[in-house]
C-alpha cells in the first residue's frame, strides 16, 4: 500500500473504518468509549472467555478500572491506522454485543489476515458470531484487497470450530502450542478461507445456507 506523507498515517486500510449491517447484526469500528461497555461485557463474561482467551496481562478478564480498556483500545486503533488491524464492536440492534477483529495483517505477495472473534453469552445462540464474521470476510477479500483469511481455534472449541465450518472455512492442520491461552501454551486447529473460495460473497452463501440456532454458542475463536 502507498505510504502516507510524513507525520501521516503510514498504510491507510482502503473502505477503513466503516459500518456493516445485516439486518439487526452489525459491526462498526471500535470506539475509546468502548471501554466502558468492554469492561461490564467482559467481566461478566469472565468465566465463559477464560478457556478461549489469548492471556493478555494488560488487559485482564476482570478488572475495576477502565485504564486497561482504553489502553488496547489505544493500540488496536494505532494498529488500524497503520493498516494491520480492523477493529470492530459487534452490535445487536444497536447494543454492544462482542468484538471481530481482523488483524496481523500482511501485504505485499500474501495479502492474508487473521479473523478472531468473542461474543456476549446472552446473546449466542442468534446467528450473531457467523454473520459477523461473513460480513467481515467479505469486506476484507472484496473492497480491503485480502486474498486469504485464517481463523486459529482451540480443539476443545468445538462450537467456535462449528461457526467456521458451517461458514466453509477449510481446516488446515494443527498448530502446536501457537498461542498463550488460560495459562498455558495451546494447541489450535488452522482453518482458512480465500477469496476464490467465494466467488459470489461469505454472506450470500450463509444466507443460502441458512443460520442455524446456537451455531455461535461459544465464547471466541482465534484472537
């Protein structure tokens, strides 16, 4: 991607940051207000995101304060601006309702990303996590310019595992110890989708498909 003039934003991601609906499911970029709907979300959460989280020591499950919430906000909308990252707050008829993210990002010849993923569990069980996630591949594979999206799950997750199979994610091989998870270095299976997977849109084809009843029932998938 070009590069900005000095003291500019070095990769500007091409249609970033933007608003996705599909019906009452959204995605919009990630705010500093956030912090605050991050913090109640999360705690409350806590005990259904630990076995699925990466560990973030700067960023615990439960907290008080507000300082480590806005502090990775700060730093995934840095990343945003310098073209690694999207960040987006999942939404349900308006309310905050979870986080998409895809980021590692890598241009040149690869042009991949990594998808990741956590939803509020009063509202798995709706189709949420599966559309949100099709509307963030499609924008990345047909307006970003991405070729190829990855998504990193624990085997234990078999519902994480189940939102990207009904999606057609293809499983990959498994990645030994890839990420710090609940304490501990895991184990996570590779899925993978590019854009000549789907020709016609991620979205269209879960359409087709049909969204199934607690097909987002777990937590996370990839970080």
């Amino acid at each position: 991607m070009p590069e900005a003039p000095e003291g500019r934003d070095v990769n500007r991601i091409r249609g970033w940051p933007i608003t996705l609906h599909e019906g009452p499911i959204g995605l919009r970029p990630l705010r500093l207000r956030d912090a605050g709907a991050l913090r109640e979300t999360r705690t409350r959460n806590a005990d259904w995101l630990r076995p699925w989280e990466p560990t973030y020591p700067e960023m615990p499950l439960k907290t008080t304060g507000l300082s480590p919430y806005v502090a990775m906000l700060q730093a995934i909308r840095r990343e945003a601006r310098h073209g690694v990252s999207m960040p987006w707050a999942i939404t349900y008829d308006g309310v905050f309702a979870g986080q998409l993210t895809v980021s590692a990002m890598v241009w040149g010849s690869a042009r991949s990303a990594q998808v990741g993923y956590w939803i509020d569990r009063a509202c798995a069980g709706r189709g949420i996590t599966p559309t949100a996630v099709a509307l963030a591949v499609d924008h990345s594979f047909f307006t970003v310019g991405l070729h190829r999206i990855e998504a990193s799950i624990r085997p234990e997750n078999q519902a994480s595992r189940r939102v990207v199979e009904k999606l057609g994610f293809r499983e990959e091989g498994l990645r030994r110890r890839q990420l710090h998870i609940d304490g501990a270095w895991r184990d996570h299976v590779s899925y993978a989708l590019t854009i000549e997977d789907v020709p016609g849109g991620l979205l269209a084809r879960w359409r087709r498909r049909g969204r199934v009843a607690g097909s987002d029932s777990t937590a996370g998938g990839a970080p």
